[in-house]
C-alpha cells in the first residue's frame, strides 16, 4: 500500500502543472514524438524536456526511441489508478455529506436518531 502512496505522489506532482496536464491531455489522442509535443509550448526543448521526465518518472508516460525519433505514450493504467484513487475519495465525501443531510433532516424533524 506505501508504495501505490508513493505513486500516486508522484502522480499529482506531475499532473500539477499546465503544461504537463496539456501534454497528457495530447497523448489521450495517441502517441507522438518529442517535437509535435513540444511545438505548442512557448519553451526551450531542454525546459520541455524536463516536464516529459517528470511525467515518465511519474509513470504516466512511457518513451521509446526509435532513430532519432524519441516518441510518447500515455501509460493508461498509471492515470487510471490515480482515477481510482480520486473516485474512492470522491465517495468518501459523498457518503458523509448523506450521513450529514440524514443527520440535519432527522434533527429538524424532531427524530431521535439514536
């Protein structure tokens, strides 16, 4: 379990930034190289650079080289656990904002809710 916490640190840390969301956001459409990723971004390569080691480090994204050409993936299970972990909290809340509401309109109604 301390391990899937450290993944998902690393996970939020990367989804953190703009740009590194923008580029998760690209690779949901498929993979790419380097260059189309980096085009939209008002950067240096090395900057950009630094962002897609941040998203691999993550494990978000996977990278093969092929030649020159260094390209890009999503690594969908990484971003699905991490969706997980967001559902699983989200249902927490929900489940003590019920509680909660239940709790107010027994109150209100004059109900013992022991």
């Amino acid at each position: 379990m301390e391990n899937n916490l450290r993944h998902l640190d690393s996970a939020f840390h990367a989804l953190a930034d703009p740009t590194r969301r923008a580029v998760i956001a690209r690779l949901t459409a498929g993979a790419a190289p380097v260059k189309t990723l980096a085009e939209p971004f008002d950067m240096g390569l090395p900057s950009f650079l630094k962002h897609l080691r941040v998203l691999e480090d993550s494990g978000l994204i996977l990278t093969e080289k092929s030649g020159r050409t260094r390209t890009c993936r999503l690594c969908a299970s990484r971003l699905a656990e991490t969706e997980r972990w967001i559902a699983n909290q989200r249902q927490l809340w929900e489940d003590h904002a019920d509680r909660l509401a239940n709790y107010i309109e027994n109150q209100m109604s004059g109900e013992d809710t022991q």
